[in-house]
C-alpha cells in the first residue's frame, strides 16, 4: 500500500514541477498586457521622459527630456517642374525643469537636417515665471506662438504639415525677448517685446526691435466653446534687423470654435510692408472633424483637415510662394495672388504626441507682371510626428 501511495505522490509532486512553471510563464504576459491596458503603452513610454518629479521638494520639482521629431516625404508636380524628397523637418531635443514651483527653465537644441553637423543652433532657451495659473512671464529664446489662428499653434499640435502661405510669410519664427500671458475672467492677453535681431543662439541687439499685443474673449458663438482673438505685431525696421519680416505693422483677426467633433477657425490677417515691400492681406479657414474614434486602440482617432487660404498684394510682386516646398519648383516665385486648399487626414496614435499625417494641396500663385502663373500644381505630404 505503502509503495502504491508513495508512488501517486511522486507523480504529484512531478506533475507540479511540470504544471507550475507552464502557469507562472501564462500569468506573467496576462499580467503584462494588464497592466499596459490599465495605463496605455504609451503613457508608460511618455513617462520614462519624466527623469524626476516630487511635488514637496521646494527646490526641484520636475526634470524632463523633451523634444519632437517630424520627418515627412514631399513630392511636387506643377506646371512649372517637379520636385520630390524626404526631409527631417524638426528634430529638437533638450530638457526642462521646475524649480522653486513656480520656475519654469526650459533649452531644446536643433539636430542639423542631414545631421551633418549634428548641432544646428538652439530651438529655444528660456525661463518662465508663473506665480499664479492664470499669469506667465517668460524671458530667452522662444518660439513665436503669439499672435494670429495658425502661428499661435505650436508645430507639435497643428493640423497640416506647414503652416499657410501668408503666415509663414507675415510672422516670425524662433525671437529672443520678454513676453507675459494671462488671462482674467473671459479675456485673455499677451504682450512682448523682442529683438530684431537673432543668431543661432541667442542675439547681439543689433537689429532694433519688434513688439506683440494681443487680447481674446470666450466668444463661443454658434460652437458649443470658442474665442475671438486679436492680435498686433510691431516691427521698427531698423536695417539690420534680422528677426522680423519686412512688415512695420501686422494685425489678425481670428475666431476658434469647437462643436464636439469638429472645430473651425477663420483668420483675416493684413501686413503693411516696409523697404519696398508691398502690403498684403489674407484669410484662411480651417475646418477640422475627428469622425472615427478607437480604431485600434482606445482613444486613438482619424482626423479630417481641410484648408482654404486666399491672400492678394496691393501692388505687383508682393506675395512669395512657401519656401516649402513650392519653391523647390520656381525659386523666390513671386506674385501678387495666391489660392490653395489643403485636405489631409491625421491618425491620431496618442494625441498630437504621436501621430500619422497625410495631405494634398493645391495652389495657385497668379502673377499680373507677367500677365500669367507663377505657379499652378499640387503638393502631396505623408509623415510622422511625435514630441515628448
């Protein structure tokens, strides 16, 4: 009996050796995909950029990687010329931390295009106040996100993959200077002063300089939310200025509305030229709808974009077509009207931290020096873009 009983344990006890191994490896990946399913995979990759964070430490309170890449293949097929190519269109990288709670201090370099340097000069570099939630002061090399629908939008979170032709050609890009932000009740305002002139890092004050205003209103109108915004820009064209476009005053008028799914903003934008440059004006509309939402994840999402913009000079010669990458066709093209519409659609991964974007745009700069076009064909965009 004995021998029988001892028998049955060792099989027992050989069956657990077998069994137990082949349950522990089953758990394990069950417990893996819960884990990512509780949090997202891709909030647990977001949160190793956070290096740092405790609240109660009263002299550092965050420390961060952060950066963005955009890589986006072009092709051109105009009248005039064909053009095609892939292009890192920003890699910047850098780090920011909160000190004291209430400092923010941020630098972020650029990665050259080829890599070849691999360093191409600071994005930005910048210290930012915010006593209160409702108020900031910042001071350093900034992105110019300050005035008008499109240049307000950092380029992580915009909806097509250049901003329109009169904005790229009406506002700055990256200033050095002073701006505050804030907001009290329903209004909002900004107001900076900057250099007019800029270098790879910071400035030698040489180029005079350039002042924004701005205020807004919570004006939802017809949209469930949404405000109205107006904005000035004042360039004092001294000769060496390097910073601003050559326009002394430049105004916008701008509404954003947002209905559930679908957004709308309308842009009316003028500049007065300055050093032979004629005065121009514009307006861009730019409807968004997100119709489908967790495709393949939860909370990922497609995005319908489309773009109308129409900008006209007072004299001849007075509008350029975009450096990207109609330019790329008809080098410094010129003219004195210019029409385009854009349609795309966005896969949204994570947000506009992660995303897939596709576009078309079709344009057409007419030209009255020469009684013709300077250029009349489609653009046709696909790329990623990702920051941290």
């Amino acid at each position: 009996m004995r021998p029988r009983i001892g028998r049955h344990i060792s099989a027992g006890l050989l069956l657990s050796v077998i069994v137990l191994p082949a349950v522990a490896q089953d758990l394990e990946p069950t417990t893996f995909w819960k884990r990512i399913e509780d949090k997202g995979i891709y909030e647990r990759i977001w949160e190793a950029t956070r290096l740092y964070e405790n609240e109660d430490n009263p002299v550092l309170e965050a420390l961060s990687i952060i950066g963005r890449y955009q890589g986006q293949y072009w092709s051109v097929n105009a009248d005039q010329g064909n053009a095609a190519g892939w292009e890192n269109r920003r890699f910047f990288a850098g780090a920011e931390a909160v000190l004291f709670h209430d400092f923010t201090v941020q630098v972020q370099m650029k990665f050259s295009e080829n890599f070849d340097p691999i360093y191409d000069g600071l994005f930005q570099a910048f210290v930012k106040w915010s006593p209160v939630e409702a108020f900031s002061l910042s001071a350093g090399r900034l992105d110019f996100n300050f005035a008008g629908l499109e240049r307000t939008v950092s380029s992580t979170k915009i909806v097509t993959f250049e901003r329109g032709q009169l904005s790229n050609q009406l506002w700055p890009g990256e200033v050095v200077g002073v701006v505050a932000q804030g907001q009290s009740g329903a209004f909002f305002y900004r107001a900076g002063v900057f250099s007019g002139s800029v270098g790879e890092e910071f400035t030698t004050f040489a180029g005079g300089f350039g002042a924004v205003a701005g205020v807004g209103y919570t004006l939802p109108l017809f949209y469930q939310e949404g405000s109205l915004h107006l904005d000035y820009l004042y360039n004092n064209g001294n000769p060496s200025n390097n910073a601003f476009e050559p326009y002394n005053h430049v105004l916008s008028l701008w509404h954003q509305g947002q209905s559930g799914p679908f957004g709308l903003g309308v842009d009316l934008t003028a500049g007065h030229g300055i050093e032979g440059n004629k005065s121009v004006l514009g307006v861009t509309v730019l409807p968004t709808y997100v119709f489908w939402k967790d495709i393949v994840r939860k909370d990922d999402a497609l995005e319908a974009v489309l773009r109308y913009q129409y900008a006209v000079s007072d004299g001849d010669n007075g509008l350029q077509l975009q450096q990207r990458y109609e330019q790329e066709v008809v080098p410094g093209g010129l003219g004195h009207a210019y029409h385009a519409i854009y349609a795309g659609i966005n896969y949204l991964i994570f947000g506009d931290r992660f995303k897939l974007m596709t576009g078309a745009e079709y344009s057409v700069m007419k030209n009255s020096a020469v009684n013709g076009d300077t250029y009349n064909g489609w653009t046709y965009l696909a790329g990623v873009r990702l920051y941290f």
